[in-house]
C-alpha cells in the first residue's frame, strides 16, 4: 500500500472513529475528551499526522496536505455540531422565576494568544514543526550557543535578567535553537513560540515582558531566496494582502549577514503614517543564514547543510492587526480593552 492509500486509510480510520464515538457522547465533558483526544496539539491522533507534513517530499505534501486539512475541517464540523445539539438541550423544562438570576460567565482569549493559535496554524502548514522554550535557561543555550560567548560585546544588545543562581529568564527564544539542530536530523523545520523577558523601561513600543516566534530552517542547498520565500508567503498568509517587501543589513551575531525584513506599511499602504514612521515600510523581522558557528554548535556540517532563522515579535503583529498603538496595555488586566476582541 503506497503512502497515499495508507495515510487515506488511516483519515477514514479516524473518521469513523469519531463518528461512532459521537453517536455514544452523553454530555460536554466526555465531548471535550474525545475532541481532545483526536485534535489535541499535542498528541492528538489527527495532529500526530500533521506532525509527518515535514518529513513529507514536496510532491507527497501536494497531495496529503489537502487531505489532513480536509479531514480536520469535517472533524471540527462535527463537533461544532455536537456542542449545537448539547446547548439545545440543556434547557431546564421547569423554572422558579423567585430565584435571584444567575450572572453569565464570558470570556475570551487574550489577542495574544489569538494570534499566536494563528501564526503556528499557518506555519504548520507550511510544514513547520512546534517547539515550546524553556522560559527560565543557562548562560550556555541563551548566549554562547549563538555565538556570542562570554565578553563578547553584543551581549549588550540584550537587557538581560538573572536569578540568584545564575538562571536567565530568556530574552529571546532563540535559546532553544541550538536543542532543536541537536535533536533532529536535517531538513529542520521549527518554529518557538514563547514569552520572553528584557530589563528595559517601557513605554509605547517597549515592554520587559514580551512574545516571540523564533524560527529555523535547516536542509541542503538553502540560500537567501528560501528565507525570503517562507517569511514572504506567511506574513501575506498573515495579513490576507499581498505585500512588497525589501530587506536592509544588519548585525546579529548568530547569522551571517545579518538582516531586517521589511512590509509595506499594513496601516497606510505604503503612502506613510505615524506607525511606520511616515517612510512607508514597517522594519519587522530580524533574520538571515545561520552562522556557521552557530551550526557547528548544535553539531550539524555547514560544508553540508545550511540554513536561515529569524525572530518575529508576535506583540507586533497583534498590533498592526488590530491597530493597537500602546504594548503596555496587554498586560495591563484592562477589561475595556480585553473586552474588544
């Protein structure tokens, strides 16, 4: 049975499974159980396969991609109406209009983290794998692992924390870079999204607690077209527009050469307005070819293989995507604001 047939039987498998667990399902907690069970993002049945996209030829992707994503949709298809059914009946036949009424209890996700559900959606399919960072890290993973040991200079690019004990709560989440090119045979495909944490004063644009995507490519023959291409087709996934785009030199020490990925403005379209500073273009993403030291670290050849990472400011895209002018009011607990989205 060749790999399409075998992965169209597995879907089917997992179909039927569903179904007939449904037509069994009594009430919302045991729902929740089996749609956690098939779709969880972790070791759902269903995501398990999503998680072979990567491994997958290009070819193999074109036809199977589709498939997962169609037998997803009809999976939350069904359970959409499951809770339907579950929330039409769960009227009571009988009510005391004595009774003092019952306050509605609503809520939300936080924009943040709205946002984030999206861009890793999107990155997967694009055949990205998920890796969460460790949020408090060594001198070793956060720094000197990107090739910036000890005394070197531009560690003072980063305001950094330290515990007691000599533990950094990460400034970036490129800390996990150098355990992902350890732990996974090229071609690499991963994206960390994460909380990350600098001593700075805040204001507007600056906050000591913020979000990041960090992310890695990894595989034979990858030049500047490919980080170009893949950053390019999410960022117009993203904002559903098509974008121009330019790219300016920069200096970070884990790629060489170091780079600033530039949009067109979202807001104003390119005609310039107070967000991107009346030029136009919205620097938003530093990148570029990882540093061969960088590579020879995490104990992959780049004789053989190289590769691109970039780190993406996820506050920022909330931002630009709702038009939010001030960081500090997602963690400000301000109900008028949280109530927007």
């Amino acid at each position: 049975m060749g790999l399409d047939q075998n992965l169209a039987s597995q879907l089917k498998s997992i179909e039927d499974k569903v179904a007939s667990e449904l037509k069994q399902c009594s009430d919302l907690d045991a729902l929740q159980k089996i749609k956690a069970y098939f779709l969880g993002r972790k070791k759902g049945k269903l995501t398990q396969l999503i998680k072979l996209i990567p491994s997958l030829s290009i070819n193999e992707r074109k036809i199977l991609g589709p498939k997962i994503n169609q037998t997803k949709n009809k999976l939350l298809t069904l359970f959409q109406e499951k809770e339907k059914a579950f929330a039409s009946s769960n009227v009571k036949s009988f009510f005391d209009p004595t009774l003092p009424g019952e306050k509605p209890i609503y809520g939300h996700l936080h924009p943040i983290t709205q946002v984030c559900y999206e861009a890793e959606d999107i990155f997967e399919k694009m055949g990205f794998e998920i890796v969460e960072p460790f949020e408090i890290d060594d001198d070793f993973h956060v720094f000197e692992t990107l090739n910036i040991p000890q005394g070197h200079p531009a560690r003072d690019m980063w305001d950094t924390f330290w515990t007691e004990d000599n533990f950094i709560p990460i400034t970036h989440t490129s800390a996990m870079q150098n355990r992902i090119l350890k732990s996974v045979k090229p071609p690499i495909r991963a994206i960390v999204p994460g909380r990350c944490f600098r001593h700075e004063a805040t204001d507007a644009r600056h906050e000591h607690t913020f979000y990041q995507i960090e992310g890695v490519y990894v595989d034979q023959n990858i030049s500047l077209a490919d980080l170009l291409g893949t950053l390019l087709s999410f960022l117009e996934a993203f904002f559903q527009q098509k974008l121009k785009y330019k790219i300016q030199p920069s200096y970070f020490p884990f790629v060489e050469p170091g780079l600033e990925f530039l949009i067109s403005c979202v807001i104003c379209k390119g005609r310039g307005c107070a967000t991107c500073g009346h030029s136009g273009w919205l620097e938003l993403i530093p990148c570029g070819p990882i540093h061969p030291n960088v590579l020879k670290m995490g104990g992959v050849n780049p004789e053989k293989y190289s590769g691109f990472a970039w780190g993406m400011g996820l506050d920022r895209l909330v931002m630009l995507r709702f038009a939010i002018e001030d960081i500090r009011l997602f963690h400000s607990g301000n109900l008028r604001f949280l109530e927007q989205f």
